[in-house]
C-alpha cells in the first residue's frame, strides 16, 4: 500500500483539489467519506464534493463541548447542499464515567487528561463513523501548524488501518476564504471573531493578532503537542 500512496502522490503532484477529490470518490466509491470539522477548510471541500458526487458520506463528530455556532453550521450545510450530515456522538456512559471521576474540566489539568477526554469524545467515535470505509478525507493544510508541516495529498494512516486524503494540504488560508466567498459557502461565524480554527468550546479561544492560526486550540499548551490524535502519524 506505501508504494501505491507513493505513486499516487506522484500523479496527483501537480492536480487540483477537485481532481484529486474525483479521482478518489471515483475509485473508492461507497468506500470514501469526507471527515468534517466544519472548518473552513472542510466547508470548502463539503461544496467541491457535493459537486462531484452528490451521494458521498459526509459525517462530523459531536463531542457535546461544540459552539452554538457549529450547531447551527451544521442546520446551514445540511440545508444548503439537501443533506442530513451523519454525526457521530460519544459513549455517554464513557462521557459520565470520565467527568464524574476526573472533573467537567478536567483537560486543563495536564496534556494525559486532555488527550483522554479527545479519545473519548473524539478518537472512538471516529473509530465508529470508519466502520466499513477504505479511505477518509479531510482539510489539513501545512500552513496550519508545525505538526503539519511533512503531509502529503495522499497518506497511510497507520493508526486506523486506512488511506488519507488531504486534498487542500498545500492550499493558503487566503485561497480558502477566497473560494468560500466566490462560491458563498456557508462557515462558522465565529471565524469573523478571531477564531481561524474551531474545536470544543472550552478548549478553543480567539487568537491576537500575529498569533499562528492553531494558537487558539488547546492555548494552554505548547504547539508540540496540539492534536487530538486524530492526525497522528505513527
């Protein structure tokens, strides 16, 4: 499978997002979802693929910390483009057990318990929304942190078995936000408020100016280690 992700990143070096995203809705059909955050980056990719095929599985996670914002996101895209977005919720007996020993808040305490409450409320849901599935897309972009900064259009995730899709990985923020306005692509308004990249409510704040994108997620911590775990390379 390596050398076949190495020889598709060779075909597709110098193809555009909706190429890429055709080539592979076309290869894995029935097999390939679009993971969406509801970022901009992911809003964008939720147009381009509804534009080529209208019956791709698209799905978010609801971890139950999101904004207001993101709910009603969510009512916007589906009315929109005529679809029922899948979401995906976590174990609320898992939920109930991990606040109820260990605090509501408990991810400020250390990154552990941060990234146990992202495994709980993020890591298996997803594990449940892959069942069946052969390759995931989603909207990472390089620009967007130091973790970020070596991934290819076409990935091996090795943590979930499947092949990864980062159709946008060498876009700017300025040619995202110019496609969201050129196609009117519904976004989260809380992006007009200094929030360039949107998790879970507490974990999330506006950025100041000069700051990098990512510096609002999970602000208390070093850029190191700001994922949930859902990008990890291993």
């Amino acid at each position: 499978m390596r050398e076949k992700i190495e020889l598709w990143n060779q075909q597709l070096q110098d193809k555009s997002a909706e190429e890429v995203l055709r080539f592979f809705l076309n290869e894995f059909k029935g097999k390939i979802a679009l993971a969406s955050s509801l970022g901009a980056e992911d809003q964008v990719l939720t147009q381009m693929v509804q534009n080529i095929d209208k019956e791709a599985s698209i799905f978010t996670l609801d971890t139950g910390r999101l904004f207001p914002e993101t709910y009603d996101l969510i009512h916007r895209t589906n009315t929109k483009y005529g679809i029922k977005m899948k979401i995906y919720f976590p174990d609320a007996s898992k939920v109930e057990e991990m606040v109820n020993n260990e605090g509501i808040n408990l991810f400020f305490e250390s990154v552990e318990k941060r990234k146990r409450c992202c495994q709980i409320r993020k890591i298996q849901p997803l594990k449940r929304a892959f069942e069946g599935l052969d390759v995931w897309i989603c909207g990472l972009r390089k620009e967007q942190s130091v973790t970020r900064t070596n991934m290819q259009v076409v990935e091996w995730d090795e943590g979930n078995q499947m092949i990864k899709v980062n159709p946008l990985i060498e876009w700017s923020e300025s040619q995202v936000w110019d496609y969201i306005k050129e196609k009117s692509i519904p976004y989260n308004t809380l992006h007009d408020q200094n929030y360039p990249s949107i998790g879970c409510q507490p974990c999330t704040r506006a950025i100041m100016e000069g700051e990098d994108v990512r510096a609002g997620r999970w602000y208390w911590e070093d850029p190191d280690t700001k994922e949930c775990g859902l990008h990890k390379k291993k």
